[in-house]
C-alpha cells in the first residue's frame, strides 16, 4: 500500500480486490468480520500503529472517506444510526496494528438496548442513570 508498508500486515498488502472506495491516502473495505450488515473500515495506505500518530491530512482524508461510505451505506442499507470506533493499544483490543477505523451501521432493535454505545465496550459501563445535562 505504500512505501513503509509491513509484510506481516494484512492491511500493508493489495487490497484493491476489497476497496469500496479511496482517496490518495485512505481506502475503504468491508470488514473482515462485521458486527452488523455494511460494516466497514477506513485504513490509511501509510502504516502507523495509532490514530495518534497519523498526519493531518490522513486524518482528513479518513474523514472525507467516512463521510462518503456513510452516505452509500445509507443508500444500500438504510441503518437507523451509526458507530465509529477506533482501537488504540493492545488494552482497547486492537489486534491489527495498522491503524482502522470502523464504521458500524446500527439498526433499531439490533440489541436490547442501545443506550451507551460504545461505553459497553467495558461491560457494565453502558448503561448509567440519566442526568440533566444542565444544572
């Protein structure tokens, strides 16, 4: 994918069999293992381990990538919401270290209940009491 790619990387290879879509820094491919219909990842074509060390303008075009698969996800479809999410560290579950977003269509009544999101990412920790949020 690029010139500091990682042979033992399964996102530094050729994925253009996989791209829904790109841009000169980013590309767009299903996820190998979706949680729920169009699940999908954006990936830098530069490997770097963390969001965090990414440079602006990878960041910008990861954006600009979301930001165009949603709007066909929401075509294809038609989730009734989204998730974003990325994994930075062994301790947030990362296991591929190459930097991915993913972006996770949500449909009503996919779970029980969805309040929380992506806190229940440490169980017991999505759902909490409501709170004013001001006051």
């Amino acid at each position: 994918m690029s010139d500091s790619a990682q042979p033992d990387c399964p996102f530094c290879g050729n994925l253009d069999s996989r791209t829904i879509c790109g841009n000169d820094l980013a590309v767009a491919i299903p996820d190998g293992y979706p949680v729920s219909p169009g699940h999908t990842l954006i990936i830098p074509r530069r490997h770097v381990a963390s969001w965090f060390d990414l440079r602006q303008e990878e960041v910008q075009a990861v954006f600009d990538l979301l930001a165009k698969v949603r709007e066909r996800l929401d075509q294809e479809h038609r989730p009734d919401g989204y998730n974003i999410g990325i994994n930075i560290g062994a301790a947030a579950g990362q296991t591929v270290f190459h930097v991915h977003v993913h972006l996770i269509p949500r449909y009503a009544h996919d779970v029980p209940k969805p309040r929380g999101g992506v806190r229940h990412v440490i169980p017991g920790k999505g759902d909490y009491p409501r709170v004013p949020l001001s006051g």
